[in-house]
C-alpha cells in the first residue's frame, strides 16, 4: 500500500514541476527582476508590499480592478439567467433539433480567441450585422466585451446545468408532484436546489475565465473598457513597470484564486453518485403556448449568442473578394495550417500525459487541483516575459514554445478527467484488486476505460483552444513557425481592402480548421455534452 | 495496437523533425532579432543564405516597443546576434542600456540618402546604428466620406481640434501603439506645454483613442467599415491601398493630411548586440547582412514589403510609392528629450485623454 501511495507522488510531480518550472517560476523572477532594479520614475520607494497596498488609492487602477470584477461578474450571472432555463428545457423535453442545439452551442468554447473577437464584432458591433440597429457609443461599449465572455461561456454553464438536472432522481421529483407542488414549485423547491452545486462550480469556472481572461478583454474592451489584465500586459510589454505589474498581477492572482478554490472545492462536492432512476425526458405538447414560449427562446438564446457569431465570420468571408480567396489559398497558408497543427499536436501530447497525471493525484486534495488550475489565473504575459529572463538562450527554440502551448492548454484536460475520476465508485476498483488484479491492471482494464471518453473530451477541447491560443503571440515566433493567428495578424497589420479581405477568409480557414480538429477527436460523441461523467459506455445509461 | 504504435511513432517523429534537422548543416547561423513587421521576398534570403553559406535564424519579438523591452531583459544572455528595427526614437534608451555595439567598419562605405539625414542628423551620424529605412506617421483620410460629405480637410492642428473634426478622428494609445506614440511625440514637440490643451480639446470634441494600428484602421476608419473618416496612420498606407486593393485601380481611396506639426519622422535601423557575434565567422555573417539589408534588392523590396521608404542614395523608389506622396518636411525629434519624457508624455496622455 505504502508502494502505490509513493508511485502516485512521482505521478503527480511531474505535472506540478511543470507548472512550476514554466509558470511560477518566470513569474517570480519578473517580479524579482522588478524589484531589484531601481523602479525608473523613482517614485515607488515605500517597499514592494505597501506598494502592493497602495494599488487601491490609486484611482485608475482601482477603476481598472473593480471593471474587471464587475464585468466577471454580470457575464457570470447573466450567463446563468440565460443558461439555466435554456438547460432546464434540454434536459427535460425533447423536441425537434435538441440534440443539434447542444452540439452547436458548445462551438463557442472551441473557437480561436482573435476569430471569436472578430465575429463578435461583425455579429453585435457598431458595424455588425445586428450590432448597426443599436445606438453604440462608437467609443467603446462595456457590452461589447460582455457580449464576448457570453459567446465563450454560455455553454459551460448549460453543460453543467444540464448535467445537474438529468442526475436528479426521477422518484423524488415524482414524490413532490404527488404531494400536490406545482411544475413550478418543483423546479424552484427539488429540481433547482439538486443541481445548485453543479451551477456554481461552473460559476466559479465562468467567473474564472471572464476575469483572467487576456486575449478577450485585448480585443474587445478596447481602450476605455481595459480590464487589470490588460493593464498588466501594457504595464510589462510596453512600459517595463515590472514592479506595479507585479502588484496589480498579486491582487488579480488573489481575486481568481479564490474563484477557483470555490471551484475545486464545489467540484469535489458535485462528485454525486450515479443514478439509476434518471428523469426521463418527454416529448412537449406542442400545442400549449408556455411551451412554444420556452422553445423559441431556448432557440433564440442559442442562436444570437452561440451560432450568430460564427456565421458572421463565414459571411465575411464568404463576401471577401476572389483574389483574396485566391491568395489565401496559397502555399503560404498551407504552411501555416500544418505549422498550428503540428505545433498543437505536440504540445496535446504534452498536456494530455501532464493533465491526465495531474488529475489522478488531484483526485485527493483540494489544493492540488488549484495548483492545475494555476496556469489560466496567472498571467500569460507575465510567463513569456519572465521565460526571456528565465532561459534567455532556449527562447528561439521549439521546445519552450510548445511547453508554453501544453501549460495553457493543460488545465482544459485536468477538468473533465478529474470530473470523471470523482464519480467514478471506488468500489469496482476495489472488487479488482481482491478478485486478484494488480494495481497497473486496475487502471489499465477498469479506471482508463471508464475515463476515456472524459480524456478524449478533454483533449478534444485542449486541441482547438490551442489552435488559436491568442496569448501564444506574446511569446518569441520565427516566420517559419508562422501559424494561422500571426498570418491574421500580419495581414491586419497593413493597409487595404485585400488584407482586410484576407484575415476575414483566413479566420474561416481558422475556425473550420478547430472545427475538423474538434470533431475528429471528439466527432460523435458530441451528445455526451449533457452527461459529463460517463457516455454510452457508462453501466447505468 | 502495434500498428497504431508505429503510425503514432512516425507521427510523433514528425513532429519533433525540426528539433533536429539542421544539426548535420555547417554553415555558420546567423541570429537575427526583429519587429514582427518585418517582412522581405523569402528568394531574396534564400540568395543571400546560399550566397554567403549563412542560416538566417529570424526571430520576430512583437512590435519595436515590446522587442526593446525583450532585449533589455535578456541582454545578459542575448538571444541575437543583429537587432533589426529600433528606431531613431528608441537608440538613446538602447544605448543607455549597452544593447548596442560599434558597427563594424565595412559598413562605413555605405551612402546614405540625404533625405535620411535630413530627418535626423544625429542618428544618421551614429557608430552604433545602420539606418536602413525610414517613413512618416502621419493622418490618412478617406476621401470618399468627405466628398460625400462636403466638408472641407483641417488645414491645422488647431482646426482639427475643433468639435467638427475631433469628432471624425480616430488616433492610438501611445502606450500600447508606436503610431500613438509617435502622433503624441510630433504634437507634442510642435506645441510645447500647450500640446497638452489641444488634446484636452480634442477629447471634448470626442476624439476616439484605441489600443492599436489595426483596431484604428480596420474597426474605427470609414474606409474599412468604421464610423471615422481620419485615421492616425502610415504616410505610404494610400500606396498600400493601392498595391493591396481587390481590383486594379489608379487611384488610392485614401489619402494623407500633413498638418504642421502632425507627422512624425522615423528611421529604422540595423544594430549589432552586445554580447552577439563572437566568433569570427559570425561576426562576417553579420556584416554580410548588413550589407545584404543596404543592397539594392532589398532597398528596392522592402518598399512594398515593410512599406517604408529606402535608406540608400542610389536605389529608386517603387512606382506604386508615388500615391504616398511627396516627403513632408517633418523632422525627427531630439532623442534625448525624447528618452528623458516620452514616458511621462504617455503617462499624462493616458490621464488627460483616456481616462
């Protein structure tokens, strides 16, 4: 016994290790960078703590950290006013094209940051398609950016909704109709109360995200909506401030630490035992106006928020010229597809053994798995300008920039497996191990069948954030590495109709590039989106 | 299984190919540092690396501001030999801080346009620093919206700070945007103190502030889709207009508004870095580069390619730079206040403008 316990520490050091080696430690050094030089205006001498302090009585920057709270936080609840009911309605009825909703509304979370910018502009901005008919201040709206963190979440709380209310138990909901609660009642009073923990948890996760969230918050808040990330990237990557970017950087790490202390700690409280007795979906009455009601608002919240978007990309691109279709087509962009996908490629299996290792030690404690969760809390500025101190002469080498991709994209694999792992009853592995199985066979023959699917989900989601990781431009690139993103960005570098053209047909290419990438690793199992736990090959489906 | 474990082997060794390839090549390897703008013909490198049995290991760092702070801090372990693209602007901060060290003397013979010393004499004279292109920040407009609208071009700083016009502008952030920071730095040096009350004005007048060239060019000008007909941009972007236009056309749909005081010089230039080429042989691969930066094929490419305008004397300009225009007048500003303020000058721009 004490044998495995040990084999589970090696296990799980070496994802911790990375984490460490490639996040914390370039971040401290920065900081220690910061504060060993003499700060250049000379004005900061009280020490780097009261400095940490005084963030708060500066007015900018206190604007700067309560807009980041406050946006975070009416994304967060918005998302649940819109997601909750819209999981309510796929978990209980089943009507036409319910299955195809759930597919598409999961889109979003895989779309390349700079293309999900970009749609949301051509979808809800002061030129967009939709965006027109509003009167927008043209000087930046804080919707805007709310509008972005809405296309990327939504589908996690739905997810998770949905998982909550499919896992009640049909015999207790059924109890409480009998003893006279309305439908009404019911939702609010069983239904509503069993699937709380599983809501907040993806709260935490969506507050997460829209908080720390970088590239987002670049391209859509503009300059009048910065959120504290953005002000930490223009403080390190245009001023050198190291030292108030490491102030603010410590307050904004204390702020989405406690989001995800809430998470790990809910998530291992959601670790609900199966059920047998599900709550059976049925098919609605068609005829009864409440029901034409929720059916069309559960189809419009997923079209104008998580379809629209994307078709407005493919409508830009489709309106773009033949030459610019001509020149994207080119050897060029060909390179530039096999370079994101093979860059992708390498660092996935990076992430995929790191994430999944880390999972299985996170399975016991709470605090193991904040330490996965590090790398979207922490700036990613901060980890590519602290590298450049770190390990100068490896900087222009392959290696650091895929271990820069698999340390963003390892949290997305730790998630879902770990999720996998907490439901899964210790009692089958216990069965094995005294039917006579060693503890190597146990994993192999019943714990890695039943987590695969949640590793293949996983990956697949790993996989197409990486595709367009838009923080990956903060790192060093070689113009024969160039990927889909930087051939973007070159082309909306220069001036005219052909470049602008250009990044519209090639921001389709991106995103029916993640689409593929997404549906080959993760392809027909798409309906296991309500089912987080286990999919077909669960015992009790 | 198996089979699958072979394909996924094959794969995987692939993928890893670029880790190793090159390691049996004996050719000296030249590392080169640039902004992520930089962009020439990949035959012509491909003729110089065959040329001059050199590997050129481009190395692209963000843009000019971000690559200067990457350089100074790496500068103990550098991670290139040669740094191209820090600017007139940026040499006296790049000095401060030892990045820089002396030309080598082949590069003395060179001869510079005089329109490039003209710009910056200083610079222009520096041992440290190899001019190799330069260019003009300055407003574009699009001409359609203001025929259209029937209103008159600004012929003054002051003029467009007037309701009318500050309305119709839309300039970067001089924190997070080189364009921005050079704007600020033209009015600022045209108008002293007083700089300070006309941006005021222009922010009551509604002027729009955004983080970055291609936000201001491709969301906020009208020409693009966007609700402002000037835009604080290139003075070769009306040529890139045209060169980059979807069908053929002679005549660029946007053109440049040279206010007094309103455009900003800049040349960029080519450095080699302290603690870089230090062996023999890639120290001769650097000054090959140098002069292969000078040659008249990349003079003449790097035209349509990083839309700037040549650095040497005998080369001719490429007949699409004719709709940017004539040079304007403009000249550089003192580095050296520039490097004492331009820091404190984005500081109370942020506080009186965006904030």
């Amino acid at each position: 016994m004490r044998r495995s316990r040990w084999h589970g520490l090696w296990l799980g050091l070496t994802p911790a290790l990375f984490i460490a080696g490639m996040a914390v430690l370039p971040m401290l050094r920065l900081m220690w960078f910061g504060a060993s030089e003499p700060s250049p205006l000379g004005t900061e001498s009280g020490g780097f703590l009261s400095g940490w302090l005084a963030i708060w009585s500066d007015s900018y920057l206190r604007e700067r950290i309560v807009w980041s709270l406050t946006q975070a936080g009416v994304s967060t609840v918005l998302a649940v006013l819109l997601g909750v009911p819209v999981a309510w309605v796929m978990a209980r009825l089943e009507f036409w094209g319910r299955q195809w909703l759930m597919q598409t509304l999961m889109l979003p979370f895989v779309v390349p940051t700079l293309v999900a910018a970009m749609g949301v502009l051509a979808w809800w901005g002061p030129r967009g398609l939709v965006g027109q008919f509003f009167e927008w201040d043209d000087r930046g709206s804080a919707w805007l950016l709310i509008a972005g963190n809405l296309f990327f979440n939504l589908c996690l709380i739905v997810r998770a909704a949905v998982a909550g209310f499919e896992s009640q138990s049909a015999a207790r909901l059924a109890v409480a109709r009998t003893l006279g609660a309305t439908p009404w009642r019911a939702f609010w009073r069983v239904e509503l109360p069993h699937a709380t923990p599983a809501i907040l948890s993806a709260m935490s996760l969506v507050f997460l995200y829209c908080l720390g969230g970088f590239g987002l918050a670049l391209l859509l808040g503009g300059q009048a909506y910065a959120t504290a990330e953005v002000v930490i990237y223009t403080l390190v990557a245009h001023e050198l401030e190291l030292v108030l970017a490491s102030q603010l950087a410590l307050w904004m790490l204390l702020f989405t630490g406690v989001a995800v202390a809430l998470y790990a700690w809910l998530q291992m409280r959601v670790r609900a035992p199966l059920r047998g007795d599900r709550v059976r979906r049925y098919r609605p009455n068609v005829k009864s106006l409440t029901t034409w009601l929720m059916l069309v608002g559960v189809w419009m919240v997923c079209l104008c928020i998580g379809l629209a978007p994307l078709v407005a990309i493919f409508t830009k691109a489709a309106l773009a010229s033949s030459v610019a279709w001509s020149e994207a087509l080119s050897g060029e962009t060909a390179a530039a597809i096999w370079n994101t996908t093979r860059f992708s490629a390498t660092a996935l299996v990076l992430a995929t053994v790191l994430g999944v290792s880390h999972a299985i030690v996170g399975r016991r404690y709470w605090w193991w798995r904040m330490w996965g969760m590090l790398p979207l809390m922490i700036s990613p500025v901060m980890v590519a300008f602290g590298l450049i101190l770190l390990v100068p002469q490896w900087l222009d080498s392959w290696l650091i920039l895929v271990c820069a991709y698999a340390l963003l994209a390892m949290p997305l694999v730790v998630q879902p497996v770990a999720q996998a792992l907490d439901s899964l009853p210790r009692a089958w592995g216990d069965a094995a191990l005294s039917l006579g199985a060693s503890p190597w066979r146990v994993w192999w023959r019943v714990t890695m069948p039943l987590i695969a699917p949640a590793i293949r989900r996983g990956v697949a989601f790993a996989m197409a954030t990486m595709v367009g990781e838009f923080a990956m431009t903060l790192f060093l690139s070689r113009p024969e590495w160039t990927t889909l993103t930087t051939l973007i960005y070159q082309h909306l570098g220069r001036a005219g109709r052909l470049n602008i053209d250009s990044a519209w047909v090639l921001s389709a290419i991106l995103l029916s590039v993640t689409l593929v990438l997404f549906w080959l690793l993760d392809g027909r199992r798409w309906h296991a989106v309500g089912t987080p736990e286990f999919d077909d090959r669960s015992p009790h489906a | 299984m198996r089979r699958h474990f072979l394909l996924t082997t094959a794969l995987v060794g692939l993928l890893f190919q670029p880790l190793f390839a090159g390691a049996a090549d004996a050719r000296t390897t030249l590392r080169v540092v640039t902004h992520s703008s930089f962009d020439l013909p990949k035959d012509l490198i491909a003729t110089f690396e065959a040329e001059k049995k050199v590997t050129l290991r481009l190395i692209k760092a963000g843009d000019a501001g971000e690559m200067l702070n990457k350089l100074i801090l790496s500068k103990e372990t550098p991670i290139a030999d040669v740094v191209f693209g820090i600017d007139n602007a940026m040499l006296p901060r790049a000095r401060r801080e030892g990045l820089l060290q002396p030309l080598p003397a082949e590069t003395a013979a060179l001869s510079l346009s005089p329109n490039v010393s003209d710009v910056d004499p200083q610079a222009s004279a520096a041992s440290d620093w190899l001019p190799i292109d330069f260019g003009y920040v300055t407003i574009n407009i699009d001409k359609a919206w203001f025929a259209e609208n029937k209103l008159a071009l600004p012929t003054s700083l002051d003029q467009l700070a007037e309701p009318e016009y500050a309305k119709l502008l839309v300039v970067e952030n001089p924190a997070t945007s080189s364009t921005g920071l050079a704007f600020l730095t033209a009015t600022v040096q045209a108008k002293g103190e007083s700089a300070w009350t006309w941006w005021r004005a222009l922010r009551a007048g509604g002027v729009k502030v955004s983080n970055s060239w291609s936000d201001a060019y491709y969301k906020d000008f009208t020409r693009n889709g966007g609700s402002r007909p000037m835009v604080v941009s290139y003075l070769t972007s009306p040529a890139a207009e045209v060169f980059y236009s979807d069908k053929p056309v002679n005549v660029s749909p946007t053109a440049n508004l040279n206010l007094p005081g309103g455009v900003y010089a800049q040349i960029e230039g080519l450095s080699l870095l302290t603690g870089g080429a230090k062996d023999a042989a890639t120290r001769q691969a650097a000054v090959d580069f140098m002069l292969f930066m000078r040659s008249a094929a990349v003079q003449k490419a790097l035209q349509t390619t990083m839309w700037m305008w040549p650095a040497s004397a005998t080369v001719a300009r490429e007949p699409v730079m004719t709709f940017a225009g004539k040079a304007p007048t403009a000249r550089a500003v003192d580095a050296a206040v520039l490097d004492r303020d331009a820091r404190n000058w984005v500081r109370r721009f942020n506080q009186e403008v965006v904030r």
